[in-house]
C-alpha cells in the first residue's frame, strides 16, 4: 500500500496535468506558480469554503492580489490556480485512496476499536470499499 504522503504527491501530480491540458498558454505560467503554491502547503482553507493564500482571499473565480483586481492575470491568478488545484487534488487523492483501500482500513479500525458501530450501521459505507478477504480478516480479529 502507498503511503499518504506519495498519494498526495500522485493526485497534485493528476490536478496539474488535467488543469494544463485545459488551460491556454498564456495562463500557463500563473498555473506553475500555484502549483509550486499547493506544493508548498500554503492554501489555507476557511470555514465558508474559500482560501487564504500568501494573506489574499481567493474563491474560485476571484481574488484580492493587485493581479486579479486590476486585471493583470486575465481572469487566471497564481492563487485562483492554486484553489483550483488543490480542489482538483483532493477529489484525486480521494479516488486514488479508495483504489488503495485507505477507506477500508480506516473501517475495519473503527470496527476494531468498537463493534457496536458496525451493528448500528455507521461504518457500511466505508465497508463497500473492502473486498471479502479484508472482511473475513475483520472478523477473524474480533472472534
């Protein structure tokens, strides 16, 4: 199994790739420089959905840096690019986790450590990720 660490790594690397092969050549530079942004862990997401990044505050679609505001980064700033791609990296790294099995594991821990909640049906969801055998293990740990 992967570690987090290198799933993280593997889903920023798949944001990049779909982000750049969408983008025009003129944004092409402010998308390298958000993901050099995501990269170094400076997206600082808020309760109400949106990002503090290098102490701007950036939604999807808009941003306080002098580039956004007085149209220098034609619609496309380094700190809208790295919202975008950290947004695109966790809908990968999620992906990524399931066919890795993390959500399984992260069931069969919870069931581990208390039983009653897989009778109350809390973890079903997370089962529907585990295969047969990682069940029986399940089981074979709790008799």
């Amino acid at each position: 199994m992967k570690t987090q660490a290198t799933l993280k790594e593997e889903a920023i690397d798949r944001a990049y790739a779909q982000a750049l092969s969408k983008i025009d050549e003129q944004h092409r530079s402010r998308l390298e420089r958000g993901l050099a942004i995501l990269r170094n862990n400076e997206v600082v997401m808020r309760n109400n959905g949106a990002a503090d990044i290098h102490g701007y505050a950036v939604t999807g679609k808009t941003c306080t840096c002098p580039d956004f505001t007085y149209g220098k980064a034609a619609g496309l700033c380094k700190h809208i690019a790295a919202f975008g791609l950290f947004h695109r990296s966790r809908q990968q790294l999620q992906h990524l986790q399931r066919r890795e099995g993390y959500f399984c594991e992260m069931a069969l821990r919870q069931l581990a450590d208390n039983r009653t909640r897989y009778q109350f049906g809390q973890t079903y969801d997370a089962l529907d990720h585990c295969t047969g055998e990682a069940v029986s293990y399940y089981a074979a740990l709790t008799n």
